[in-house]
C-alpha cells in the first residue's frame, strides 16, 4: 500500500533548541533512511545560536524549517504536526540517531496491524563515544498499554502517531510539565488505543552532558511529576 506513495507518508517531527551542534548528525541518519516517502520538520523553538543557518545549509527539498518563539518541546511538536502531510507523524529529538531501517521497519507494522492508530519501535542508549550502554525493549508477554502506568519507558523516536490521531490528542504546552509531556500522552492514547510495537531497535539516544533530562534539578523535577499526577 503505502510504499507507492509519492507524497510523504512518514512525517518526521524534529523540535530542536540550540541545538546546532548536533542537530546536523541526527538530521544526517534521518536522510539516510532506506524507505523513501518521508519529509523532516524541523520546529526551531526559538533558537539563539546558529541553528537556521546549519539546517537551511542542507538544501534538501524532504527538510522543512520552522522557526517559532520559545515555548517549549510540547510546543513544538504541536506545531510539527499541524505542518505535517505525512500519514504519521513521529517525533525525533534533535541530538539522537535513526538507523537506516527506521521508517522501514515503521511500515512493516503498520501494515501488519492495518493502520493502527499508534506504534512502537524499541531503542538503545550510547554515551558520547558511541559505545552502546543500555538496550530499551519491551519483555515478552508486556501488558503495554497497562505497565505504561509504572513508569514512562517509551521514547519519544520510536512512536509513531497516525496524523489524525496526533491532530486529535496533542502534547499538553503547560511549560511546567516541560520533560512530562510526552509520557502524559501516551498515558491518554494508551487508554484509548491498543499500543502494537516490536522490539526491533530502530533508534539511539545519545547519552550526551547536555541532555535536558540530565540536569534538571530535584525541585522542578518533584513539582513536574506532581502536575503529571493531576493532569
């Protein structure tokens, strides 16, 4: 089905915050996926440092760039999906890697589940020399949607949003949750659809010194996952 599609049929969501340092790698591994029907937003949230000039630099007609004010990841998410013309929608932080079967593997299971609303690839975690320090999947016979409660053990690289459920159930913006924001949605679409995933690892996070959930601080942090339990 999908693989004769002229248009996009993956939109690739990448919000990014000075970031330019390292946006042009992961920006890299994005180009260099094996399926062809996909386009890249880059939401640039409000960037103080160079990061317009390193992406317009690529001149690449799958790369679009957007530039907002501040408002956070959430934010921009939000403002990637509404710019998205791709069937689904995932979200790529701007300091991670896509493996060249990324999208490949995407449409394997979505094909094999007719459309889902939402699925899951697995991922690992490398330190700064690229060395692999931990492998993120899901153990056989997982309740996924039911053990989401427990913790958030997703990331965000490996979910894929039909658009039409992404333009229905957007990231909360409340700043406060900023770092939250993602494991408040998946708590909202798990209780409304069956999550299918694989365990195929698809993706890398970069276990970097200035990843942003690294240094928060324990008092935001404790007030963060106190609005988490509200919402």
């Amino acid at each position: 089905m999908s693989n004769n599609k002229a248009y996009p049929f993956f939109s690739i969501v990448m919000p990014t915050y000075n970031r330019a340092s390292l946006i042009v790698d992961s920006i890299k591994t994005a180009l260099a996926q094996d399926y062809p029907h996909f386009e890249i937003i880059v939401v640039d949230d409000g960037s103080t440092d160079n990061t317009e000039e390193v992406v317009l630099a690529f001149n690449n007609p799958k790369i679009k760039y957007h530039k907002k004010i501040n408002e956070e990841r959430a934010a921009a998410r939000n403002r990637g999906t509404q710019l998205a013309s791709g069937d689904y929608v995932t979200f790529f932080d701007s300091d991670d890697y896509l493996y060249p079967y990324h999208l490949s593997e995407a449409i394997k299971l979505i094909e094999k589940h007719n459309s889902p609303e939402m699925i899951y690839l697995a991922y690992n975690v490398k330190d700064i020399n690229h060395k692999v320090i931990k492998e993120q999947k899901i153990a056989k016979g997982t309740n996924f949607n039911k053990d989401l409660i427990n913790g958030n053990y997703l990331s965000c690289n490996g979910v894929f949003l039909r658009r039409d459920v992404a333009l229905q159930h957007p990231f909360n913006e409340t700043r406060a949750l900023s770092a939250s924001e993602d494991y408040d949605l998946w708590l909202r679409l798990a209780a409304r659809y069956t999550i299918y995933y694989s365990n195929t690892i698809t993706n890398t996070i970069l276990n970097h010194d200035e990843r942003s959930v690294l240094v928060i601080k324990k008092e935001p942090l404790i007030a963060r996952i106190n609005l988490l339990i509200q919402t």
